[in-house]
C-alpha cells in the first residue's frame, strides 16, 4: 500500500485533497477485515501514515527498486527528499471537509445472517467474523467447534457462522478458490468425524466468483460425499490436486449466483439439524 499512495493522486487522501475546500463524503463499501479506512481502496478519503521513504524501503527489500521505470524511481527520490509533497497526514485541515460513512463490509454481512437466524428460530453462534488461514485447515477447525457444540445438546437447530477471507497453498494444478476447496475439505472431514446430525455447509464469496470459476463457491451437505464417491470421485487425490471445482461440479454442489456487483470477502453458513433433512441434491443456482 506504500507504494500505491505514493504513486497515485486519489489514493492516501489524495481524493479530499485534490476537492479542498469542497465538502467530500464517502459511501464505503469494505472488503478489508477490521475496515481500516486507509486500507480500503487505499483511503482516497482519509489520511495517510505511510511515506515515500517506506515505499523505497518496500522496492528495496523486495530487491525490485532496479526494474522500476527511471519516472518511478526519480519522483520517490524527489518525494523522499522534499522536492514532492507527501500524502496528506492526519491533522490536515482538507480532512475537516472529508466524511465517510460505512455502507458495508463483512462484518455487517455477518450481523445481517445473524438477525436472519434469529428470525427463522436458529441458535446461532459467530465462530469467527475476521476468519482467516488455509481454508482446508479452517474446514477441520469449524468442523471441530461444530462438534464440540453438539456435545452440549440442541434445543433448536444451530447455525454455525463465519465470515472473512481464507487462502490456499497451491500444491496441484486444479481448478477452484479458497471457498470452494473449503467446502470439499469440510465434507471431507465431517465424513472422517460425522456429525450427529444433518448439515448443510456453505462457503461462498460475496463477490459471486471464487477464483478464476463461475462459481461463488461450494455447499455441501452430509450427503456430498456419497455422491462424489458414486461419481467415482477420489476426493482427497482431488483435494490435493487444489481441483474442488471439478469435485464440486460433479456432485452438484457447486454454488452458482453470477457476479453480484460488489465485494465484502467471503461468508461461511453451517446449519445442523437433528431431524427435519437439510440436505439434497441439485445444483445450487442463485
């Protein structure tokens, strides 16, 4: 991000101060976990720490301070030296101009699945609304907390909640994203260690693409792996492979909605219930 607000006129507050004296109020749509301001489309509005002697810093360690242009490397020098204003900092007057309001983000995403389970009588539980790592390993740790809920019985049925942005360690030469290998991986697990109860597990982006797919992500039930195994389907090979989409696919569970026209990360919804059956087959379109 350094580097970005020192080479951009809007970014780091370039924005409020370039429309100085005008009122400016940003509606801000967040993808960022936590919602740090200056991070989201790197703060156009809000003002900016960072310095061009960071930015040199960041293309020096990373050993790429050589193949920038000679325009780039000269207007971070003058920069660092004084020659070129720094990005407006905290304390600027253009700042008393500049407002913002937060229209969206993962975690009021979060809070609105959380109402709707209230509203349809589930007992519902945040495990994470920052949730982060490998998305196979996340997969075993939801299912983990899933099991360890049932151990303290059911009054009702559960929904167990998520929301943030996982990776994946590319090992294979597959097809897929983080949300769908992290459905694969959690029907995986949940048929090593079954639930006892039904379940339906959806991992999905916000965004309606997970990866370079037309797919949003994958949901899964406790059925899913008896279907992938009917379609002569080696899951963990596949899984391995970083190749959910073609498992998912197979399986019909892949979870269709086309783009959405905007970006809040990613949502995970794991419903469990004892005896009315959540799951079934069918392709899952939005």
């Amino acid at each position: 991000m350094e580097s970005d607000n020192t080479l951009s006129c809007l970014k780091g507050g370039g924005l409020a101060k370039m429309s100085a004296p005008a009122d400016v109020h940003a509606l801000v749509l967040s993808d960022v976990l936590g919602d740090e301001l200056s991070a989201i489309a790197s703060g156009p509005t809000v003002a900016d720490a960072t310095t061009f002697s960071d930015a040199i810093k960041v293309f020096t360690d990373k050993q790429l301070w050589d193949k920038l242009p000679v325009a780039v490397q000269n207007h971070l020098q003058q920069g660092e030296q004084g020659a070129v204003s720094e990005t407006a900092k905290a304390g600027d007057d253009i700042f008393k101009h500049a407002a913002y309001t937060l229209i969206g983000s993962n975690a009021i995403s979060v809070q609105a699945i959380m109402h709707s389970a209230d509203t349809l009588n589930y007992q519902r539980h945040l495990y994470s609304d920052q949730l982060d790592g490998e998305a196979k390993e996340v997969a075993k740790d939801l299912l983990q907390y899933a099991h360890a809920l049932l151990t303290k019985g059911m009054d009702k049925p559960l929904a167990v909640l998520a929301g943030g942005e996982t990776t994946v360690t590319m090992q294979g030469k597959g097809l897929g994203g983080r949300n769908q290998e992290m459905a694969l991986a959690f029907a995986i697990a949940a048929e090593k260690k079954p639930l006892a109860a039904d379940w339906v597990f959806l991992s999905a982006g916000t965004d309606g693409q997970d990866g370079p797919t037309d797919a949003a992500g994958g949901i899964v039930d406790a059925q899913s792996i008896t279907r992938m195994h009917d379609a002569g389907i080696k899951t963990e090979q596949y899984l391995a492979n970083n190749d959910a989409y073609h498992v998912l696919q197979k399986s019909k569970d892949l979870l269709i909605t086309g783009a959405t026209g905007t970006n809040v990360a990613d949502l995970q919804i794991l419903l469990i219930q004892p005896n009315t059956k959540l799951s079934q087959s069918g392709d899952h379109n939005v």
